[in-house]
C-alpha cells in the first residue's frame, strides 16, 4: 500500500507537458495565372505559438515561369518560427475537409528575418501548363497577435524553343553581315 502511495505521489509530481495545438489550416483557390501578378488573399496566423499551414491553388494555362513571394510585418514574440514558403505541384487533394492540396515540392524557401518582418521568396521556375499550389506554413509567435502574411504569384511567358532557335540564328545572322562588310574587297 505504501509503495503504491509513493508511486502515486511520483505520478503527479511529474512535470505535465500540454499537448500540441491542432494546427490552422486554410486553402484558397486563385484560379488561372496568365502573364500576371496576382496577389496572394491576405492570410492571417492564429498567433499563440499555433501551427499554421496556408495553400493557395493555381493553375498555368501555358508555359510560363512563375515567382512566389510572401512577406509579413512581425518583429520580437510575434515572428513565426521555422517559417517555410514553397511551390509545388498539384496532383489531388486530401479527402477529408478542408482538402488540402498534394503533390510534389518543386522548390521551397525559409522565412527570412529582415528589418520591419519576415520576407520569403522562391527563384523563377519554368512551368508547364498545369495545376500547381503554394504553401506557407510554421509556428505562428508566442505573442497572441494575429500577423496578416501578405504574397504574390508572378507569371511570365516563356519564351519556347523556336523562339530560341530564331534568335540564334538572327545574331549569327547579324554577325555574319557585320564581318562581311568589314572584308576589304580588291577592285580590278
């Protein structure tokens, strides 16, 4: 009887961790992108040290090559922690509500601490027509304030091979003049 008090007692007096907040998961479908910036809609972390995942869906009519980017205007306790922004490609979605996106990391990029926020960008990538998503996710800061993360999606035409081919052959084209004309002729 005594042993089991003392096991009781050892029990409780040992540190209680709390259990993990469920993480806020948003998706948002912003539709085509064709040769243009759009804005990413204005997201907002739930604060309190909660885990967060943000997607936005998109599709490329064409080839183009597209830039993420994403920024926000947290400083001290209200930055977010491990922050990652990444593009990827869409392949279904998860069968149970909300239905997030998935598919395969094309390119990801870590939130980068700067002056006035947090900013992240992912380089240009060359894309063919398809379905394709964002994601922003972390851990929202310690302080129980809401941040708005702010983004854009910027696609250009990429130009196709035939484009690249004609340019090629118009500059040696251009350069084959220009040695012409530089050949001394001899006149008889």
């Amino acid at each position: 009887m005594r042993a089991s008090a003392l096991f009781a007692i050892l029990v409780l007096s040992l540190p209680v961790t709390p259990a993990h907040a469920a993480t806020q998961i948003t998706v948002e479908n912003i539709g085509a992108v064709l040769n243009e910036s759009l804005a990413l809609p204005a997201e907002d972390t739930p604060g309190s040290g909660i885990g967060f995942e943000q997607f936005f869906e998109f599709t490329l009519p064409v080839r183009e090559t597209v830039t993420l980017s994403v920024s926000d205007s947290a400083i001290g306790a209200e930055r977010i922690v491990g922050g990652l922004l990444s593009l990827n490609t869409f392949t279904s979605s998860a069968p149970v509500s909300p239905f997030q996106p998935i598919g395969a990391l094309i390119e990801s990029a870590a939130l980068a601490d700067v002056l006035g926020g947090q900013e992240g960008t992912v380089a240009p990538d060359a894309l063919g027509a398809g379905a394709y998503f964002a994601e922003v996710s972390g851990l929202s800061g310690s302080a129980p304030i809401h941040i708005a993360i702010d983004g854009t999606v910027t696609a250009v035409p990429t130009p196709e091979l035939s484009t690249w081919a004609m340019l090629l052959i118009g500059v040696v084209g251009l350069i084959g003049f220009s040695r012409r004309a530089r050949t001394p002729r001899a006149f008889a």
